[in-house]
C-alpha cells in the first residue's frame, strides 16, 4: 500500500490517490472467496463445492472485488494519509481508479484543515465580575444540608400545608373526559413547590389524611400538551398520607455532624468560603468565556462546512454515550421525545461550529508561539487522567492517543497564555449598587455596635469563647481566600 498523489481541486478540498498492491489484493480476494463460498448455489456443484473459477465465470470476475477492498481500505486510506501529511476534516468519498495487472488504484476526496489566520490575541480587554457571598447565600446552602440531614416524619393530627409532602392518587378530566398523562398513584407532592400547573398545590393545602376531593384547575395557554392547552379542567384527588420533613435544629451539634468544625461559627464561614470560592471559579470561567468570543472574532479562516458537520456527529455520538450511561440509548430519545436525529444534529451545530472555531484559533495561537509540551507533561496528564477514572494508566495510555493529548495539552497552553496576556479589570459597581451596598455596610455598623453593647454585659469566659469562635471563623475565610 502506498500513497501515489495528492491533488487540490478547490479550496479546502483534496484527492488523495493511493494503491494497494496486487498480491495483498489477491490474497484478500482469496479470503473472502473461502469466507463466501458455502452461501454461494452453483448448478451442478454440491453447496460450497463450486471451484472460484466457475464461480467467477457465472458471477463475473469482480465479484469478491468489492468485499476485498472494502476489507483493506480503511488501513490502506489511514496510510495514505498519514503519508501525504494532510489534516482530514471529513469523510472521505472513495472512488475506484483502476483493478488490474498492477493492483488496485484508488481516491479518496476529503476536505482537509483550512489555512488560518489571527491577530491581537495579546492584551485582549475583559471584564471579571466577582459576585459577593451574602448572608442569603449562606442561609440557602446551610437550609439544603439541613434538608438532606433532615428525617421525615408522618403527619396524622393535622391538614396538609405548604412544604408538606402530601401522598396523593389523582387522575385528571376535561369536559368530563379523562386525559392521557393525567393520573397517577401513590405520588410524591412536595406542597409549595410548583412542581403541578398552578393552583393544583393550594386546593390539596387544608385537607386531612383520607379524604377525597375535588382539584379544580386551568391548564396555562402556553402548555405544552396542545390538546390541554388554556382548557379547564377537574383532578379527582385522594389524599393517602402526609409526611414532613423535620429539620435538625441549627448548633453546633449540627455543625459537627455535617463538618469538620466544632462550632456553628466555624462552619457557617466555612460555607462562605466555599461560596465565594465557588464565584470566584465562575468568574474566571465567564472571562474565559469573553476571550473565546474575542478569539473567535479575530478568527480568519474559510472553514468547510464538513468540519462543522462532523464536529456536530462527534457531539451526537457523545450525548449518545452519555444517555446510555443514563440507561438510556439515543434511538429510545428520539423514540420517546419525537425529535428526529437531523433535528438534534442541527441543534448541536452552533455548539460545534464555535468548538471548531475556538480549536483553531487556539491551536494557531500555540504554533505562532511556538508551544511544546514535553514526554513528561503527558506522562503527567495520563496519570491524572487515571487517578480521576480510578483506571490503570496502561488503559488509558489505550484509548486516548499520545499526539492527540499533546495536541490538547498545546491547546490549553494557549488558553493559559492568553489569560495570562489579557488586560482583566474588575467591573465597576453601578450607582444603584453603591448605595445598597453602603446600606448594607450601615446595617452591618450598627449590628456590629448592638453586639459590642452585649459583650460588655458579659462575663470574660464568655468574651473568650466568643473571641476564639471569630478567630476560627476568620481563619477559615483567610485560608479560602
């Protein structure tokens, strides 16, 4: 097998021509003649007794061609290009030359990576806005570890109320009619929630375990069932049990229980600065994300549209890969949702069109800077890539290519060096903002003098405990930061 042309035909597009000699192609065609032989009826012959030359004289000569090269192509194409040092960025279309003396002569006509062209990605200008964590942050992150600590508990000496979960059959009517996709059994009604159409949670609030009744309601016009659409309609509702959850109560037991800490102090300026660390990381995604787009912006390139096809495929087959880790196949979505597989592919196209812009930009960035990556930063990233699957690196070293890491590793040294050259500038505050914050800033003043007011009515002990707690509280923020 060796690679005899190649030749640009238009922009973007090249025909690479390649042969597979004769005595691999006849031994091929052997093969598949032994593989075939048995299926094939020849009159006169027992089944799979036919010699291949009778065969050949009844069928036509070339037929065990088409399975012997289809047989040897795909590591007669990988050669070929590999030899011609083109980047392939689509399918390639194949087409027989010529089948004779010498072997086989074929084609392959396949779009290959456009020339590229950026400028000014030095000193690109971005905005990092940091957002602050309040009190209400805290609160709301404390109240969800309270609620997965939380236990449940039956109800049975009052009615229903919000926040409940009220254990309900229902099956829903219009004009009378019963409705597709409107009953249920034994279901899981949190009250409060919003999780039915609304109006259906408040006519349950206010009833007692056993009773039936009435749940009289509109679907909303932009209802997605157009059938249900703005229609009214009556929810026959049985209400089987009432369960609450019983939150732990808020000390430092509870601190203790969820945390390393000792104390509720300790662990409240823990969640702070986890939340603050956690927008600071959002943050620095967002200014990431600016430079992308002025990135993608400074972009020159004629990209073919094949290469946006193709990434859009490669998105398909992952978000397959990821539903059947979800128990579930892509035939079944497509089955179940009724979205057809050229609908979903034309979804992903935007998506694709700007990972394939941003992997150029990027990738030129690392050639005009001429970044490398040693043996021992794969090593590394091979390794960590193990540790995060908890898999051999030999198995990895398996699955992912040692070039195409380098080349990712490359790209993400662009991303790092473009960061590093950017002129980030924290937003300004607007007016309106200023004084809330001045507001807030005054609030904090004067809880700050009524707490010292209580400290001097205090004993020592409890001066130093309380001191202790805020040196712990402030430590842990300061080790955040």
């Amino acid at each position: 097998m060796s690679l005899k042309n190649v030749t640009k035909t238009e922009k973007n597009v090249v025909e690479i021509e390649f042969s597979i000699d004769k005595k691999l192609f006849d031994e091929e065609v052997s093969r598949v003649f032994k593989k075939n032989v048995a299926k094939m009826n020849v009159p006169g012959f027992r089944k799979g007794k036919a010699p291949r030359s009778i065969i050949e004289k009844m069928y036509g000569k070339g037929v065990f061609y088409d399975d012997a090269i289809n047989n040897l192509l795909p590591e007669a194409y990988s050669e070929a290009v590999k030899e011609s040092n083109e980047i392939v960025v689509s399918q390639p279309e194949f087409e027989v030359v010529s089948i004779d003396e010498n072997g086989v002569v074929l084609k392959a006509k396949v779009f290959v990576k456009p020339e590229v062209e950026i400028e000014g990605y030095k000193g690109i200008e971005v905005e990092k806005t940091v957002k602050k964590a309040t009190a209400e942050d805290i609160e709301k992150e404390i109240e969800a570890t309270r609620m997965r600590n939380s236990r449940t508990i039956d109800v049975t000496d009052r009615a229903a109320q919000n926040d409940d979960i009220a254990v309900i059959d229902y099956e829903g009517f219009v004009d009378g009619v019963a409705f597709e996709g409107g009953k249920g059994e034994k279901h899981d009604l949190r009250l409060g929630s919003g999780q039915f159409i609304p109006g259906f949670e408040d006519q349950v609030v206010g009833h007692n375990v056993g009773e039936s009744f009435d749940v009289n309601v509109k679907f909303p016009e932009e209802y997605h069932a157009e059938n249900l659409a703005g229609k009214d309609a009556v929810f026959k509702v049985v209400l089987h049990e009432i369960k609450h959850n019983e939150l732990p109560e808020l000390n430092d037991e509870f601190a203790k229980d969820v945390s390393e800490f000792d104390t509720l102090d300790e662990y409240k300026a823990d969640v702070k600065a986890k939340i603050q660390n956690r927008y600071e990381k959002e943050a620095d995604n967002h200014v990431e994300e600016q430079l992308i787009n002025a990135l993608i912006e400074k972009l020159q390139a004629d990209i073919p549209e094949a290469m946006i096809e193709t990434e859009a495929e490669n998105l398909l087959r992952d978000y397959d890969n990821n539903l059947r880790m979800q128990g579930m196949s892509l035939t079944d979505f497509v089955k179940y949702t009724g979205i057809s597989l050229d609908s979903l592919r034309e979804d992903f196209k935007p998506r694709a069109e700007r990972q394939v812009k941003t992997r150029l930009a990027l990738e030129k960035i690392a050639e005009l800077e001429s970044i490398e990556v040693s043996e021992a930063e794969i090593e590394e990233e091979f390794n960590k890539i193990a540790s995060m699957y908890n898999i051999d690196v030999e198995e990895v070293k398996k699955s992912i290519e040692g070039e195409a890491l380098k080349k990712d590793l490359a790209v993400q040294k662009a991303v790092d060096l473009v960061k590093a050259e950017a002129v980030i500038t924290k937003a300004k505050k607007t007016a309106a903002k200023k004084t809330t914050a001045k507001k807030e800033e005054a609030t904090e003043e004067k809880a700050a003098e009524k707490k010292t007011t209580a400290k001097k009515t205090t004993s020592t002990t409890k001066k130093t405990t309380t001191t202790t707690k805020k040196t712990a509280a402030k430590k842990a923020e300061e080790k955040a930061e």
